[in-house]
C-alpha cells in the first residue's frame, strides 16, 4: 500500500510540474501573440487587461489604483508604468476621487473607449477566436473552473497564515 501512495504522489508531482510549466509558457505566449494581435492600436496585453477592467459596467465611475491593481491581480508599481503609459496616450486620465480627495481614481476616456470597443475589442474576439480554435463550450466551461480553483488555491496562498490564507475560501469570479 505504501509504495501505491509513494507512486500516486512522484505521478501528482509530475503533473504538477507539467502543468505549471504549461500555464507559465501560456502566460508568455500570451503576452507575446495577445501583444501583437491589438500592437496596431498602440496596446499591450497589460494596457489591454486594464482597459478591459475598466470597460465594466461596475467601473463606469472609475476605480481607485488599489482597486484596479486588486483586481487585476498586480502591484500597485507595475499598474503605475502602464496606467503612466496608457494616460500618455489619451487612453486614461487620473483624477482625485471626490469622496477621497487623498484617491485618485483612474477612468477611460472617450478616446480610450473608442480605441477599445471599435479598434481593438474585433481584434481581441478574433485572436481568442484562434488561440481557442478546437475548443468545445464544455472544455472552456471545465478549463474556467479549473483555472478558477486553482486561482483560489493561489490566492490563498498569497494572503499567508497570518491574513488568514489557511481558510479556505470561494476563488474570484473572472
């Protein structure tokens, strides 16, 4: 029975192993194909994620910079160099929050809008069209889910044992 179990966890370490490798060449491809599917309008994979969050409904009056970092799941000094970037081009503007004018909120501009939804939006539905080619719904329902567990391990993690990170909690809805 030991050597069942022994051979049972070098197989999960393997796959383990597998599979983060998998996610972290997925993570660089993303970065280097999803960047050249919208380069013609002036974005990045990073500028992209921004202006996609605050395309939500939920940030038409804009989000604070811990929000917008929370969300995406980034430091507050890597947001600073893309928002830097994205504000240079016309695509944002920074503006004191006024229920806190210690806050400042980040909000897409009319500009940063119309790049979004007419120029860049097409271009990201078609590149999510390929990247997914052979896809069926259920293995995108079944990979969301995945992903989604296992972003809830990792957020966990994240906290520590002295945030309370050995709870365990519902992930984050993507």
């Amino acid at each position: 029975m030991a050597n069942y179990s022994e051979n049972t966890q070098i197989a999960r370490l393997e796959l383990a192993n597998r599979l983060f490798f998998r996610l972290y060449q997925c993570a660089n491809l993303l970065h280097k194909t999803g960047t050249r599917a919208v380069e013609s309008e002036g974005l990045t994979t990073q500028q992209w994620a921004v202006l996609g969050a605050l395309s939500r409904p939920e940030a038409e009056n804009g989000l604070s910079v811990n929000e917008l970092a929370r969300y995406l799941m980034v430091s507050r000094q890597n947001l600073a160099g893309v928002l830097g970037r994205l504000e240079r081009d016309g695509r944002v503007r920074v503006e004191p929050d006024e229920r806190d004018r210690r806050s400042r909120l980040i909000r897409m501009t009319e500009s940063g809008r119309h790049v979004w939804l007419r120029q860049a939006l097409p271009k990201i539905q078609a590149y999510y069209d390929q990247a997914l080619d052979d896809f069926s719904l259920g293995d995108l329902t079944h990979t969301v889910h995945y992903l989604l567990k296992l972003l809830g391990n990792m957020e966990r993690l994240d906290r520590g044992p002295e945030e309370g990170g050995e709870e365990r909690e519902e992930p984050v809805n993507g």
